[in-house]
C-alpha cells in the first residue's frame, strides 16, 4: 500500500518532468499526446536568442548576489537568534527573519510596488532593488538553516571551552563558529541561489525591460513554438536542480 501511493507519487512529480524533455527534442506537437519527430533545433535557438542569453546572465547576477548578502547577514542573525533564545524579545526577531517567508511573495511585491514607486524612492524596475527582494525574501531560508547547525553543534559548550583558553567573544566568533558552519553555510547558499535562480512573482513585478530573469522571459516563450518552450524549461530546471542536488550533497556529506 505505501509503496504503490510513492510509486503514483513519484509519477505525478515526474511525468510533467519527462513530458519537458521529450517535448524539447519534438519536432511538432500539435493535438497530439505526444511531439513528433526528433530534433535539437530549438535548443540552438533558444542559445542563438539573446533575451534568453541575457536574462540567464541576470539570473545568476541577482542569485550570486542574493548570496553574498545573505552570506553577511545570516550568520550573525542566526547568531543572535541562538543567543537570544531566552531573552526578551527573541520571538520577535523570529517573527520578522520568517516574514517573508511566512507572507506571499506577491504580496511582498505589491509592497515594494508601492514604496519604490514614488517620487522620493523612484527605483522600481532597478537591479539593485531586484537583488534586494531576493536577499530579504530567501535570508530566512539560510538563517534557519544556520540557525539549525548552532543548535545541533552544542554551541555553548564549544564556547565555553573556547573561553577557558582565553579567547574573547570576537576571537571565539571568528575561529570557533564561523569554521563550524562552513558546511551549513554552504549547502544554505545553494539552496538559496536555487530559489532565486526560480523565482518569478515578485520578479515579475519588479524587474525592469533590461533586467529581466529567465523566468521571467521564459513565460514569452510559451506564446511561440512549444518545442522551444519546452527547451527553455528544461534549462532553468536543469538549473534549479543542479543546485538542489549540490546543497543535498553537502548535507549528506556533513551527516556522519
């Protein structure tokens, strides 16, 4: 019984997947089940097309972006978290590093709408404001997920003896914390980069003409041929994967 509900699981999630790739090396597919013919014509389009060349280049420069800052500030928010986990005031700092995941990333976007839309903030369809939304909205995503290594790590007892050694909070910070999540940090910032590199509601409501995001380019191509539809699919799929695979290695690789 289990088995069979993964095995109808595990085709619902894959048929969609498989039906991609055979519709990207389809010749035609018109009122039929399935494409006919067998070509690789429309991935030499979609590479020969520079909207879709540039858009890829604008993915990665928000993703890669997104990364470094959310490199910077996750780990002393999570820090903190961890710190504050008793305090006053931690359940708040909680609520707001999970806001935007906890609130629709179009509603996040219809906010950015309507501050950067004015006269005194006249940046919307900017760059710099694109890659800012992706760091706000996927800096949750690493924060637990550092967050959850200090947790696992006994933090305070590594501190501690740190501390006995005679290190300071600084010097405790920097060489006991920071070499401790450097697997954690990793596989996060993969995940991260794969999010953002996915992304396309709040994308699509604030990038600019010039800036746009291969999701967001790729909706286009569904208005033309679907075999090069299909094509560009796959590609941000591939991508996106790759990335999920990545951060699942570094955690298998962590795990003893």
């Amino acid at each position: 019984m289990i088995r069979g509900v993964a095995i109808i699981y595990g085709i619902y999630l894959l048929l969609p997947i498989v039906l991609l790739v055979v519709g990207s090396v389809g010749q035609s597919w018109t009122n039929s089940l399935l494409p006919e013919g067998l070509t690789g014509r429309w991935y030499l389009e979609l590479w020969a097309d520079p909207s879709f060349r540039r858009a890829f280049v604008n993915s990665l420069v928000v993703a890669g972006s997104a990364c470094v800052i959310n490199a910077v500030l996750a780990v002393p928010l999570a820090y903190s978290l961890y710190h504050g986990a008793r305090r006053r005031g931690s359940a708040a700092a909680r609520i707001v590093s999970a806001m935007p995941v906890a609130v629709p990333t179009i509603t996040l976007g219809f906010g950015y709408l309507i501050v950067f839309n004015s006269d005194a903030m006249p940046w919307l369809g900017s760059l710099p404001l694109l890659v800012a939304a992706h760091a706000v909205h996927t800096l949750p995503y690493l924060t637990h997920t550092v967050l959850g290594d200090l947790r696992h790590l006994g933090l305070e007892r590594l501190e501690q003896a740190a501390a006995t050694l005679g290190a300071t909070p600084r010097q405790q910070f920097l060489g006991v914390v920071l070499p401790s999540l450097r697997q954690s940090l990793t596989s996060g910032l993969v995940m991260v980069a794969a999010i953002s590199v996915g992304e396309f509601n709040l994308t699509n409501l604030l990038v600019g003409f010039q800036d746009r995001t291969y999701p967001v380019v790729l909706l286009q191509a569904f208005y033309g041929a679907t075999g090069f539809a299909c094509a560009a699919t796959v590609v941000l799929l591939v991508l996106a994967s790759a990335s999920a695979f990545a951060s699942s290695f570094v955690l298998r690789k962590k795990t003893p």
